[in-house]
C-alpha cells in the first residue's frame, strides 16, 4: 500500500523566533511546504531535496521538532524511492526527537513507518513490534485515523506472511474507524484495493476484479497515480490468470506509463514482475526471466514481491538451459529497471550501456 493520507495532515511548524533564527525558519517552512507541494504531484526526487533543505535550516535554527516532522516526510520520500537504508535512518532520528519531547502521536508515527519498512525488505517480525507499538500510542492519543493507518499496514503485513484472514480483520477495522470521517473518497479507495489484495490471495479472482476495479475508478478520480498503478498491476495479473492477455497488456502499459516519471522504484519493479509472468504466458521465456532477473535482483524489490514470484521463477528455469538462465542474470546486471521498463513500454529492445573504451 502507497498510503500518504495520515501524513498530509501533518502541518509543519510556522516560524516564531526573531532574527536570524526567524530567517532560517521561514527557509525550513518555505522548504517543507515546496516539498509537500511536489511529494503530492508525485516528483519525488525533487521533494527529497526540498525536505533536505528544510531540515538543514530546521537544525541550524534548533527547531527539534520542526526537523522531526522533515525527517519523517524525508523518510516517506526515500522509502516511496526504495531506499529502504535511509528511510530508515531518518524515521529512527525521527523517533530520537519525538521520544525526547514525549510527543506521542510522533513517537506512533515514526514506528509506524520503521514498521512499513520492515515489511518492504522482508524483516516481518520487527514490523510486527513496530506495528503494535505504534497501535498502541495512537490508542492513548485517541487518534483514530492514526489507528486506522497502523490497521492497514498490518493487514498488509499478514497478508504478506500469509495469513489472509488476520489481514482481513486488520482491513475492516481500519474501515470501520474512518468510514464516517473525512476523505471518504480515499477510504472507500484503499477498503476496495485491500480486500481485492485478500480475494486475490484466495484466487477468488472474479470478485478480486471487481474490487480492484472499483480502486481503480476512485484512484482516478482521487488523481492518486501510485494507487492506480498498484491497482492496474493486480488487475493485469487477473487478466493472464484468465489468458486474456491484451488486457493484461493494456493495463500493464498504463501502469509503467504512470510509474516510471515518478521513479518509485519498489512499484516499478512490481510492475515488471507482472510484465514477465505476461511474457511467459505469451511464450517468450527467454525474455520474461531476463526481464524478471532485473525486477528481482534490484535491492528495492521487496521481499512480499519476490515470494509471489517464487513458483514463476522455478517455472523458467525449468524450461529453459542452464546457459540461458545464467544469460538473463549476466543481462540483468547490465540494464536498469527504467531502461527495462521504458523499452518494454516502447516496444523497442533494450541494450546494456557500453563500457567506456580507452583512448588511443
């Protein structure tokens, strides 16, 4: 789950001292906001700069909690990116600040996000303790929404680990706190994409489609392209399950189309992993395990995406020679998931960059 929602309700601080320190809060505010404003037109590169800014000044002004509410946007930034390394160091400097103030609606969401990102790389029981702790902060606070976030990150995390009902239990709470609150849109948008996540976990893929299709009409209209990429990746994956693969084709196109700008990287790999399984199903073996080699092999795939794509991979390599799996491994390491992707969505045929030759 792509869930910004809780975090754009956060308001960084507005500058209060005098003199110098007045001026570098106005430029840590100024910074915070432009990051803001480019985090939600999906430039993330450009934010993750904006938010460094902003922290610089929020530090030399000794604006501690102004820089823990950066830090945990810079956080978002580089975790949407796929560096899960930084991410993590920002939400844990995050934490330090937070503990420090005893602010605990901070302390809950830094934990929070520490636990997102032990999902993404696969640390499932850390995220579990994460994910409880800030549970349980949200709850002291009587923060709802809080509580209802936390709810989907852990829905996400069991049905990761494979326990598709306790993550069924965890989605409909979380439902069940903000339904009657504000931003139904949204609401509706993520319940209809999750319990699609759990339909399609017990191949119940009539009834996965038709909730990731309603996702996909409030993702549309939410302008929320991150989620309507996630979306179209599952409703492609239905689509091969059912051979109906110019649909699948379709909405893996759109998908790419809408990822690759916003260079978030976990998606894009996501997104090739549906491309490859596509590329089996149409008979071009060779390309689907090069093309699943680049997607796998890249350090920001997470690790729920690698297990889905276990029974495919051993499906490859049993088709193919020992000569043409160690050809897609050797390829894999010599293009990156955006020329993958670009060409595959161009139609064209990517080529390893070649290597600088010496000069006479």
């Amino acid at each position: 789950m792509i869930d910004s929602a809780h975090d754009k309700n956060l308001q960084p601080f507005h500058p209060k001292s005098s003199g110098a320190h007045e001026s570098l809060s106005k430029d840590a505010y100024f910074f915070h906001k432009k990051g803001d404003t480019l985090f939600v037109s999906g430039r993330f590169e450009e934010a993750k700069g904006a938010y460094r800014k902003s922290l610089e000044a929020y530090q030399k002004a000794g604006d501690s909690q102004g820089a823990g509410l950066t830090l945990t946007r810079l956080g978002r930034v580089l975790e949407i990116l796929g560096e899960y390394g930084e991410a993590r160091q920002a939400y844990q400097e995050s934490l330090r600040i937070f503990q420090g103030s005893s602010d605990l609606q901070g302390i809950a969401r830094s934990k929070a996000h520490l636990g997102n990102v032990c999902w993404a790389t696969g640390d499932y029981q850390e995220a579990s303790n994460f994910l409880q702790e800030a549970l349980s902060f949200y709850h002291i606070g009587e923060d709802l929404a809080g509580e209802a976030w936390v709810h989907d990150l852990m829905g996400n995390l069991r049905l990761a680990m494979r326990e598709d009902e306790a993550a069924e239990r965890h989605y409909l709470s979380s439902y069940t706190l903000v339904e009657k609150q504000g931003e139904r849109l949204q609401v509706e948008a993520w319940n209809h994409f999750h319990l699609g996540a759990v339909a399609l976990f017990r191949g119940q893929k009539d009834g996965a489609k038709e909730r990731f299709s309603e996702a996909l009409q409030c993702f549309v209209r939410l302008n929320d392209d991150l989620g309507q990429v996630a979306t179209l990746i599952h409703l492609g994956e239905i689509a091969c399950s059912g051979k109906n693969l110019a649909e699948a084709e379709q909405h893996l196109q759109k998908a790419l189309r809408l990822v690759l700008p916003t260079h978030c990287k976990p998606l894009l790999a996501d997104a090739l992993t549906g491309v490859a399984q596509l590329l089996k199903d149409k008979k071009e073996e060779k390309k689907a395990i090069s093309l699943l080699m680049v997607a796998l092999s890249h350090p920001t795939c997470r690790q729920q995406t690698k297990d889905r794509m276990v029974t495919l991979i051993l499906h490859l390599e049993s088709n193919l020679s020992r000569h043409e799996v160690e050809g897609g491994f050797k390829w894999a390491k010599a293009v990156s998931l955006e020329e993958m992707a670009s060409a595959w969505v161009s139609a064209g045929s990517p080529k390893p960059k070649a290597k600088n030759k010496k000069q006479k």
